[in-house]
C-alpha cells in the first residue's frame, strides 16, 4: 500500500494524517498554546532532592518543576543515592523527555542527545545502537567498528537507516558538527546567568513530520504551506534514500476537505467503533486507564461458537491496536474481550497483540490476560493524546461527557473562513460564545484584525450566550 502524509500547516493550528492506502494510520495536531518542550535542551538548577524518591524535582522553565530519576543520570552509579550526585542549587544540562501534564511536571534526562541525518549523538552515553532496518550484517560490522575507533569513553551512538549511505568520511564529519553543536550548548549553559534557560529548542510539528518521512522510505506528501514545503524539500535532498514525492497543494479549500479527509476529527472521537459484522469495540478514556470493551452483537450466537469467538476477538484486537496509535492513547489499557475458556485461543489473541505492538511507532508493553480475563498493556506517553488536546470537561453535563473546546472551536472558524474567503466581498457577521471570541483573538487579541488584512474583509463579532462552547456565522456580504 502506497504511503501518504497531508500536512494543515496554514493556519495557527498545525495538523498531519499519515496514511496507507486509503486507511489512516497516525494522526497529530499541535495547538499553538500548547507547545511540546519534548526535545528541547535547558540549562536548569535542581529545586530538591529526594531521597526516598531516588530522583530530584528541577526547575527548567516557566511551568512546573520537572522530575528527573536518577536512572537518567548517566554519570551517576547504578547504586548510589541520589543526594550523592545531585544538590539543592546545582545548575544542569536537561532536556524533555515527556511533557508536562495537568498533574504532573515534565520527565527530564541528564542523558542528552543531539541528532544527525545519520545517528542520534549522545555525549554522556556509553551506548551504540545501530537501527534494525539496516539488514546487512556487514554494514552493521563496520559501523559498530567505525564507533569504536571514534567514540571516547564516554559517548554513545544510535546508528539512523541513513548511515548505511554514509562514507566514512560523511559519518566523520557528522560526528565533529554533533560535537561542536554539544559545545555551543554547553557554552551557553555556563555562561547564562538566569536560574533556568533555554539552550536548543526545536520545532515538535517539524521535527515529527521529518521522524515520520525517516521512518517510511518513500511516498506521497502533500503540503499546504510554502514555508513547510520548501523545508521537506530540503530534508529529501539531504537524504537520497527517501523516495517521498513532496506537493505543495495552492487551492482554497482548507486541504483535509480536499482529500476527502475532514471527518477525521469526528472519527478518533468517536467512542463506538464498528467492524463488519455488528462487531463494535467501545473506548472509554479515564484519568487513570482507558478501557475498551469488545461486543459481538449477534454473531457469536452463530456456528461454531468458541471458534467465532476466537475470531471475533482476533478481528477486534486488530482494531484496537490500530486505533491506539491513530488516536495516540497512551497509559494503562484495559480490553475486555469476549470470555474465552481455552488456553490456546487466550495464546492466539495475545500473540497477535504483541505482533502488532512491536510494530508501534511507541513502545508497548503487553502484560497479557489477568485471572478476571481483561487484557492490560501500556503504551508510552510523550505528548497529550488527540482526545486530551481536542476535548474539555463539558460545563452542561459536569464532565460526565465531553464537548469541543473553545480553541478547537476557534482554529476551525478560521479555517472555515480561510476556505470561503473567495466568497466574501465586504465582511462576515459570527455569532458566538465569550470563550471561541477570545480564543479566536488570541493572547494579545488582536488576531481577527490581522485575519481581516490578510483576508481582505472585515470579521464581526456578535457574543451570545450558550450552555457550551458554540459559534455560527450568520451572514456574508
């Protein structure tokens, strides 16, 4: 099945859909007033440390204190407590390992990486990986032999698919940029004088959509932005293995709309999901798991029933671990699958899961039936899932459902205007809630004037009251 990635990067709110063949496989958005720090190097100073913990809270930036292990100190021994490698006031290189949540600081690493087109640097490792896809057991030989000769004591490598194309030469080179790249950040870090600063910060839409062209070999791309267009077109010609085919797509039409795509927000909300047959799995997200229940309707009742089961079960399995990822639920799974009584048929199940797991772009640990026959597994949480980022408690139903929030609301007025602006002479009237106004505005509030200068028309505001987050637009003139 050929590959395909659209790209909303237009508007204030960036999206991307990853698909193969017709089915959609991943799907991330980036709100603008929730920025990913994952990646993003700091120069930061330990708040406290606690022992019965083994790990210190640190302050890096401006939100919460992150948490930092001290299996994430890559100097520290594997025994030794954690007040004997850190102190209260100590200034550290950091970076984000995993965002911040409502409860919880961001995850923080002392183990600081700095990525190349061929291998991921790690100055303070000792690690050399070399990535699975390169199959060729001479090539792996001779990398593995290269690092050797190269690295100093202490640092470590992850060999990337293009280091296979490398020269020995080009893989030098990489690895003395890398190098001088640690040394800038560690020049700023002793040089800043604030108690937290930033000392790399990277773009978490570009640098996703470039982890994801790296991951499939080649494709279709299509991109709405000439900015982000002309970036991937860099990307690919730096490396020559990547077959992708790049458009920048110039319509009016907001681009999701144009490739038959914009029920997709709908479709990875939906608690229901059907199968052929009357088959449904229900996912149901709460703060401590998600829970997913597995219905047959009919169909169970038919033929031979324990062999119906089994296949109803393996059908629904495949199902749930596709919407896992296209919907990026992370955390504690719980899946109550049809009862089945023989040992085979639970084998059967679990096997499947644990092939599908393996192939997650995220780690998965399957931990397999427990005695009240509900199957658990984790997946690994970077990033807010597209329920988290899309949804808030709703004020009518006191969180007991949830309704699209005012943000969300807002990036898809502005989309909806952006298409229709053709249409529109003179001005729009919009009727809506205090909370979509001023989200549309934006911090400084002035974003509709701005909107009105690109658009070349005028936006009014007309407040009403609702029980929810709600807008209409009214008239066009």
């Amino acid at each position: 099945m050929e590959n395909h990635i659209i790209i909303n990067a237009r508007e204030r709110e960036k999206r991307w859909l990853f698909l193969q063949g017709n089915k959609a496989m991943r799907y991330e958005i980036y709100p603008p007033d929730q920025p990913s720090k994952v990646g993003n190097v700091y120069s930061a100073i330990v708040h406290s440390v606690k022992s019965s913990l083994n790990a210190a809270f640190v302050s890096f930036d401006t939100g919460k204190n992150g948490y930092l292990s001290l299996q994430e100190i890559p100097w520290a021994a594997k025994k030794e407590p954690i007040h004997a490698v850190l102190h209260q006031g100590q200034r550290l290189m950091v970076q984000v390992r995993k965002d911040e949540s409502e409860t919880k600081g961001a995850l923080l690493t002392c183990n600081i990486e700095c990525t190349g087109r061929g291998m991921v640097y790690f100055p303070y490792g000792e690690n050399v990986t070399i990535s699975k896809k390169i199959e060729n057991g001479s090539a792996r030989q001779k990398l593995a032999a290269w690092a050797g000769a190269q690295l100093d004591q202490n640092e470590g490598l992850i060999f990337r698919t293009e280091a296979e194309e490398m020269t020995v030469e080009d893989l030098a080179k990489e690895i003395q940029d890398l190098r001088k790249t640690i040394k800038k950040w560690e020049q700023k870090m002793n040089t800043s004088n604030s108690s937290a600063t930033a000392v790399f910060e990277r773009s978490a839409f570009n640098d996703s959509i470039e982890k994801l062209i790296g991951q499939h070999s080649k494709g279709t791309i299509w991109v709405d932005d000439p900015e982000m267009h002309h970036a991937i077109k860099e990307t690919l010609l730096s490396s020559p293995s990547l077959q992708w085919q790049c458009e920048h797509y110039r319509g009016d039409e907001n681009i999701f709309h144009s490739k038959g795509l914009h029920t997709i927000d709908e479709k990875v909300l939906k608690k229901i999901v059907w199968l052929n047959d009357g088959i449904s799995i229900v996912i149901e997200s709460t703060e401590a798991m998600t829970v997913v229940d597995v219905n047959s309707g009919k169909l169970a009742r038919s033929g031979n029933n324990r062999d119906m089961i089994r296949k109803i079960n393996e059908r629904a399995a495949l199902e749930i671990m596709h919407q896992l990822q296209l919907r990026d639920i992370s955390g504690i799974v719980a899946i109550d699958f049809i009862n089945m009584n023989d040992q085979e048929d639970l084998n059967s199940v679990t096997k499947l899961i644990e092939k599908r797991a393996a192939a997650d772009f995220k780690h998965v640990e399957t931990i397999g039936f427990t005695p009240l026959s509900l199957f658990l597994l984790t997946r690994k949480k970077t990033r807010p899932s597209i329920d988290e980022l899309r949804t808030v408690r709703c004020p009518v139903c006191s969180g007991k459902g949830k309704v699209l929030s005012p943000e969300s609301l807002a990036f898809q007025l502005e989309r909806e205007l952006v298409q229709k602006r053709r249409e529109i002479d003179v001005g729009v009237e919009v009727e809506a809630t205090k909370e979509i106004i001023a989200a549309f505005n934006g911090k400084e509030g002035s974003f509709a004037k701005e909107l009105e200068g690109l658009l070349g028309f005028s936006i009014d505001f007309k407040e009403v009251s609702h029980s929810h987050p709600a807008y209409s637009i009214k008239r066009y003139s």
